[in-house]
C-alpha cells in the first residue's frame, strides 16, 4: 500500500471510530430523557451524510426552530438588503393657503421595528411621530379637512394565527401582526410587588400609555423566587384586558408586557394629536383595513433596517412579530402565500414538504410540524451556501442570546450556534458546530411532550450537543 492510501485509510478509520463514540455517547444521553418523551435527533456531517439519527424523520414540534425556515427563506426570497417601507401621503388637494382638502395617510408593508426601542439609533415613537409631523409642515400642510388615517390593508385584520392559545395572545410575545405595527406592538405594565403574600400586586402604570385600555387585576403574589408566572388575557380590537397568575413577593417595582390592541388606530390617534399640538387641525385618527387608499401624492417614506438586520435580531432573539412579518412579506400580503413560497424555498434545499405542516412564521403554533431531519439538512444547505457568516444568525454556546447562560463549564463554550424552541412540553434546539476533531456538523435535537420542566429536559439536550463537539 502506497502512503496516499495508508493515509487515507487511517483517515477513515479514525472517521469511523470518532462517529462511533459519539453514537456510543448520544445512545446513552438519550436514555436520561423520560419515559413517554417523544424525542427526534438527526446529525449531519459537512458532506450531508447522517451521521447520528434518532426517529430523525418524524414530524414534531419545533416551537421557535420555526424561525429557521421563515428567517432564511426570506433572505433567499426578499434578499439580505430589504427593506419594509412605511409611505406618508395624501388624497384631495393642498390649496394655496396650506388647507389640505382630504385625508393625510401612512401606508406600512409590515416593517416591524417601526418605533421599536430595539434600534436605539433609529426613531423611538415620539421622534418618530414628530419627524411625521415635521414632514407635513415642510410639505406647506397647515390644515387637514379629512382625518389621519393608518392604511393596515396591505395584511388585513387577519393578524394573530387561529391556533395560538388563548392565554398567550394578550402578551407580547403573541401579539396581532399588522402591515402598519408601532413599538413592537406591546407596552409595558408596571407593577408594585407586595412583601406581603396575602396582598396583591398592584398595578402602577402602563407605557406608551393608550387611552381606552383597562385592566382588571386578578394576580396574586407568589414566592420571593416564582418569577414571572402571570398572563394577560385580551384578544386584539378589544381594550379589556384581565391579568391572571403570580407576580413574586417583594418590594420592588415588576414589569410585564402586553400586546396593543390596535396599534395602526393607536399610530394615527398619536399623529392626530401631534399635529394639533403643533397648531395643524384635523379630524382625528382611524386604522383602514381592508381597501387600500389611493393617494394623490407620497411625500414621505420612512425605511426598516435592511432584512439581514432584522433576520438577526429575530433569530437572536426569538421574535415571534417579525418572523410573522417576514412570512406575509413572503406571500406579498397573504400568509397563505408566504406559506407556499416558503415550501417553494424547502423544495429548492432538497426537503420533501409533503408531510410538513407550517401554521405561522414563528413557531408558537402547536399545529407546525417538521422533522430533525428536515432542519439538520436546512442547516447543511445554509452553511454551504453562507459559510462561517452563519454563525451571525445563530445565539453562540455560552455567549449569546438563548445559548448565553448554558455551556459555562463545557467544552462547547464558545464552540457551538444554535437556535432554541420551547413551550410547554417543547424543548428543542437546532444549529451546527466545528467538532473538536475539525468536521462541521449541523444538528436538530426535538424533544416534545414530556412531563418534567423544559429546565431539565435542557440540561440533557446540552448534554448532547457538548458531546457533538467534543466527539463528532
């Protein structure tokens, strides 16, 4: 045997060996998972080739892994320099005198950072509402006959997913998804906690402050270490919102957030009173949902963060309203056709969608179902078509995001990206790594339906992936 193949036999042979223990390794992590959890893995090396693979083409839960598909297909359809566009204009006709003979109008196409305090260098709400008004003046504007009106048609009122849970829709992580969105669509809820557990935490405030919202309070106050145990309870267009659960015990001020019931009707109330504090009268504010207003001139627009921006941040995250965003951008207005164009981009990556089952952008539907497999080999695309960039995309083992408090006294610190999916009975992570032994791996590791908290079914799911570094 020449030395090229010695050489290359040793280096199978190690191959061989390396993916042996690492089978070795997994088979035994495997068996801490309880019994009755249902629990799909499926590995890939740099080649695509399987090279650890548990139930990995059964279709399950992926809660948050979700974000994946919508994230990156719509960096393949949209493209990584997008932008959501927010269009100020109007209908009638500007006379001499500055009256303005018709309605003043902003139209969105569902940019959802509009006014959110994620972007510190861009315009918070009362910046941004005053740059609106500062276009009308420059425009010669001095009254309105008409009304401001929010032109949400481009989405329509059809916002929250029909198969979200009650108790999550009055919060923020669920909140509605409109083509005109403001503040992230969610205000903060200020609470004064109670030493005294027989006492309830009392409500202080709540900003950005909306006029019609009411609260009723049923919480209790918990122990000094419960945490966060409460809901709001509220569907959007309606201002009644009853909060229900445990806040801890304690002295100190909480802060909880909801979702706003109708943010384009709050954005133009907001700009209505706006304009009249700066001496421009008009009839007041209203939300338009289902024709689109013809204007008779745009005078203004107002850019989003170009997508590969917001891809991050969502991914980072876990953002449920932009991924819900990116996937009706997708459709060009309709979800239903964001879905197909998002199955279109599966298909294109070499994944059946037969089977597949996608209900929302983000993941917080119960009825999504995808298999590990399905994602380990998204991921092995994704890597070969963007490289080490990736890792931008993803939270870092033991330094970002979702993955920031795990890892610390692992070898996978620092090593290893990955995307996190839970909900109740959902604990799922998907991402990819330079293995010790220097072969990239992608991976998807779904564990659903068990009946110990998602705090201990981590700790075995990081059990895994340190040993997909150390051993793959």
């Amino acid at each position: 045997m020449n030395k090229k193949k010695f050489l290359s036999a040793v280096a199978c042979f190690l191959t061989f060996w390396s993916f042996g223990q690492l089978d070795l390794k997994l088979n035994q992590i495997v068996k801490k998972f309880p019994a009755n959890t249902e629990v799909g893995i499926s590995i890939l090396d740099e080649n695509g080739k399987q090279v650890f693979s548990k139930d990995a083409n059964r279709n399950m839960i992926p809660a948050s892994l979700q974000k994946i598909v919508t994230n990156f297909a719509a960096l393949e359809v949209l493209g990584d320099d997008y932008q959501f566009t927010t269009q100020i204009g109007y209908t009638g006709h500007i006379l001499p005198d500055g009256n303005l003979t018709g309605d003043l109008v902003i139209f969105g196409n569902g940019d959802p950072s509009l006014g959110s305090e994620r972007y510190q260098k861009r315009p918070q709400i009362n910046k941004l509402i005053a740059d609106i008004t500062g276009f009308i003046k420059r425009k010669g504007i001095t009254c309105i006959d008409g009304q401001v009106i929010c032109d949400a048609s481009y989405y329509g009122t059809d916002g929250t997913i029909h198969s979200w849970a009650w108790n999550d829709i009055g919060n923020y992580y669920a909140c509605n998804t409109w083509s005109i969105n403001l503040h992230e669509n969610y205000y903060n809820l200020y609470f004064q906690l109670q030493n005294n557990r027989s006492n309830q935490p009392k409500i202080i405030s709540h900003s950005p402050y909306i006029p019609k919202l009411t609260f009723k309070n049923e919480l209790t106050s918990g122990s000094s270490n419960s945490g966060d145990q409460s809901y709001i309870f509220g569907a959007p267009y309606t201002y009644n919102r009853i909060i229900r659960g445990s806040l801890p015990a304690g002295s100190r001020t909480f802060k909880i957030k909801g979702s706003i019931p109708n943010s384009p009707e709050y954005f133009a109330m907001l700009i209505s009173n706006n304009l009249k504090e700066n001496g421009i009268s008009n009839n007041g504010g209203q939300a338009e949902f289902d024709q689109e207003i013809k204007m008779q001139e745009r005078i203004a627009q107002i850019k989003s963060p170009m997508l590969k921006d917001l891809v991050k941040s969502a991914n980072l995250e876990s953002i449920n309203l932009y991924c819900e965003s990116f996937l009706v951008a997708l459709g060009k207005g309709s979800r239903e056709r964001g879905i197909s164009r998002t199955k279109q981009f599966l298909g294109a990556n070499g994944i059946d969608t037969t089977n597949l089952y996608i209900d929302d952008g983000s993941g917080l539907s119960v009825w999504n179902n995808i298999s590990p497999s399905d994602f380990a080999h998204l991921l092995h695309k994704m890597h070969a078509k963007h490289g080490t960039k990736l890792s931008n995309y993803f939270p870092q083992a033991g330094r970002s995001g979702t993955l920031s408090y795990m890892f610390k006294e692992k070898e996978a610190n620092g090593k290893l990206w990955a995307k996190t999916g839970s909900m109740q009975q959902v604990m799922n992570y998907a991402g990819f790594t330079k293995s010790k032994s220097g072969r990239w791996l992608s991976f998807c590791i779904i564990a659903n339906r068990h009946q110990v908290s998602n705090r201990k079914i981590r700790a075995i799911h990081e059990e895994i992936m340190n040993a997909i570094y150390t051993d793959g």
